[in-house]
C-alpha cells in the first residue's frame, strides 16, 4: 500500500474510520518530525503490535511557551515521508496549525495531577497542557487502539497515561526504551542544534546517568547519593549547566529517599544554549 499523506483531521478521521470498519487496529505515533532513528523504532514498535500505523508529524505550538524554541525547531517533511515510507508506515497525518487549532477554538485537555507539577512541568508550565491535548486529539482522529512513545520523554508517558485513565480514553500506551547514538547520547530531534563540541560534552547526560545506574546495580539504593554521583559527573562537564537532576517513583513521580520500586532518574541540561533531557528508569524489587 503506497503511504497516504493527510493534512485535514475530517480526512484523515474518515480513513482511519474506513481501517477500522475493515477490522484493523491502528497504532499512532505521534511526532514532531525530523525523524532520526529513535523514532523509528516507535514506527517498528507500533508496525508489529497493529495492522496499521500512523505518523503524525506536527510542532505543536500550544506546548511551546514564548521564548521557547517553536520558530526554529528542524522542519524537513519531505525527508521525514522518505524515512517513514521506508520504515513501511501506512498513512503521515500532516495538518496545519490553523487545521488543529481553528479560529475559536477553546477546549483545552489540562491535566491537573502530581505528573506535571514537577520536573519539566515545574519549569515548563503550559507543556504539559499542549501535549496532553494535541495527543488527545490525534488519538481521536486518528481512531488509535495503540500509541507508542519515546521513554526519552518518560515524563510525556506518564502524563499520557493519566490523562487516558482519568479520560477513559480506549488506548493501550506503549513506552518504548530511548534510542543512543553511539556515544551513548539519547537521540533528539534538538541534538541538530549542538555545535561539535557541545555534541561531545553531551555524552556527559548518559554517562552520568550510567554511574547512577552501575551504583544501583551494586546496590546502592539512598535516592540523594544516586542523584550526587549524577550532578558530581556532570560538574566535570565546563560546557554543561544542571537545569535538574531528579530523582522520583515512576509513573506515578512522587518523591523517594530510597529507591524501592521502579524509579525514574531523570535530569535536563544546558549544553551552551541547548536544553536537553535524559533519564534511566531504575527497577526497584517492590
Ligand atoms: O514527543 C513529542 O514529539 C511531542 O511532545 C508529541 C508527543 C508529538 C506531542 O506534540
């Protein structure tokens, strides 16, 4: 099947409809575009659990406060289709802003829980706003059984997932485990930004977090010493500058002083006038 490009929600409702009459499941994937290779294994992830799957590649712009980086955040749509048609994806929901967002509208989706009163939620307060309703609403257009997720933004997930318990949405969110260069930094989309040397005094995100974690594995187990091998490892990096080093249960992001059952070790840097986000999930024995 030759992969289907929509850009009006009505179209790509109907199709999706049509799939459905037709008794096939849908897995969304939901995207920002300048797809590099952790966002194909989303594509993988959802082409095996769903006979069909669906990219979305829009930059949401309501989960982009003023000052962010929504003008100049990488848009290349004709390379994204050649990457996703490659990967065998079935249809790329495209829409304009104004085709998501027309003129009146005012419903928004504002998750109001523990999930996002901290980390990013604390420094970017209308992000999680933004994403919880556009995910909303391409979970309903594009009629999805499944939508799969970069552990990356494991923060993104468990907002996701409250909002579709308590919206009683009929999804099945996947998390899928972050995708690293070499290197062992995550992929992003704003690893484009990073000059050279910024990209190498990146590699200080996940090396940092693999001291953390080889601790945890040696059992190590006070929350505040695991976050101190973390921020120790980052100080040795001049071009980087800690915006948060935390560490909290997972999904649930409660706060820890021991690390009894599953927890996120997540933190975001500055690397020059980058901001990036990284994170281990630590699984505890409860
Ligand atoms: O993770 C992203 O790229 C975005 O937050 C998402 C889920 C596509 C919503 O705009």
């Amino acid at each position: 099947m030759k992969m289907k490009i929509f850009t009006m929600p009505e179209e790509m409702q109907a199709w999706a409809t049509a799939q459905k009459a037709a008794g096939r499941t849908i897995g969304l994937c939901p995207t920002m575009g300048a797809l590099h290779e952790g966002h194909m294994t989303l594509m993988r992830a959802a082409k095996e659990a769903s006979d069909i799957v669906i990219a979305s590649v829009f930059v949401n712009p309501t989960q982009f406060a003023p000052g962010e980086d929504y003008e100049k955040y990488p848009r290349q749509f004709r390379e994204d289709c050649e990457k996703l048609a490659r990967e065998g994806v079935d249809a790329v929901f495209h829409p304009e802003p104004a085709a998501m967002y027309p003129a009146g509208f005012g419903t928004y989706v504002t998750p109001d829980c523990a999930e996002t009163q901290v980390l990013e939620g604390a420094r970017r307060p209308i992000h999680f706003r933004g994403v919880a309703t556009v995910v909303t609403k391409l979970m309903n257009i594009t009629r999805a059984d499944r939508a799969f997720f970069g552990q990356k933004d494991a923060q993104q997930v468990a907002v996701v997932r409250r909002c579709v318990e308590d919206l009683n949405l009929p999804v099945q969110v996947t998390m899928v485990p972050i995708c690293r260069e070499e290197s062992g930094l995550a992929r992003s989309s704003r690893n484009a930004y990073l000059r050279p040397a910024e990209r190498k005094a990146a590699t200080v995100l996940s090396r940092s977090l693999r001291k953390a974690e080889t601790a945890f594995t040696a059992g190590e187990r006070s929350a505040e010493r695991l976050v101190a091998l973390v921020q120790e490892e980052l100080a040795g990096e001049p071009l980087a500058r800690v915006d948060y080093v935390a560490l909290r249960t997972f999904p649930g992001l409660q706060p820890v002083t021991e690390v009894r059952e599953t927890c996120l070790l997540a933190l975001a840097v500055f690397i020059g006038t980058t901001r990036l986000i990284d994170n281990v999930i630590l699984e505890g024995e409860a």
